[in-house]
C-alpha cells in the first residue's frame, strides 16, 4: 500500500478577495465555486491537490492555526514580494537551514505559510 498524499486543503478565512490575492502571489489559480447551498468560495487545482479559500463563519472561524508550506523556486525574492502586501508579515527572515532556504511568512489571517527552496525534493 501506498502512503497517503495530501489531496485537499482547505483555509478558512476573512477576507476571501485578500487571501485569494495573496496566495495568487504564490502561483495559485482560482476559479470561484459553490456547492449546493454552501458558500461561494475559491479553488485551484495543482498536481493532485485542491487548495480552496472558505470565508469564516460563527461556526467555522479562521483556521489561523495552521501552518502551510510551499516549495518555491527563489526563496528571497517570494518572501519580499509577499512582504508588499498588505497583511502579510515575515515571521521568520530567509536563512538557510538543514532543510535548505526557508522563511516563514504571515498571510493577512495569520496562517503560517513556509517557503522552502523547491530544487529539494
């Protein structure tokens, strides 16, 4: 049998035009979805993986507790350039690290999103 493999990831957030603004820094595509009676929300489909942007509710808030990671191809200049925009914060400055070039940023809802160089495999 082979190991399981993330397939969907879900944020909730408050600002669905701001998050989806953010992560579309990161390369994501998003097409606007609903489901039935639920909210309309965003979804992009990358290798296997769906990444969907919910709005918070009183019955689902913010999920600022978890934490994400992306591999990208130029640490430094992903982290600058998230840096720029509005409500994005650096939690943790590009520095290298036993698992190579890594910094951690805040995205405007406070999830912990982690660029790591993406030659690692």
């Amino acid at each position: 049998m082979s190991s399981p493999r993330i397939s969907l990831l879900v944020l909730r957030v408050s600002d669905l035009e701001r998050a989806a603004d953010f992560y579309r820094l990161l390369g994501f595509e998003f097409k606007k979805h609903a489901h039935g009676s639920g909210p309309e929300h965003y979804a992009s489909e990358t290798e296997g993986l769906v990444f969907e942007l919910y709005p918070a509710s009183a019955k689902q808030p913010v999920s600022c507790s978890v934490r994400i990671g992306f591999a990208v191809e130029d640490v430094d200049a992903m982290t600058a350039r998230l840096e720029g925009v509005a409500g994005a914060k650096v939690v943790s400055m590009p520095s290298d690290s036993e698992w190579g070039r890594r910094a951690v940023v805040a995205d405007p809802d406070g999830h912990r999103v982690e660029l790591i160089w993406a030659g690692l495999k």
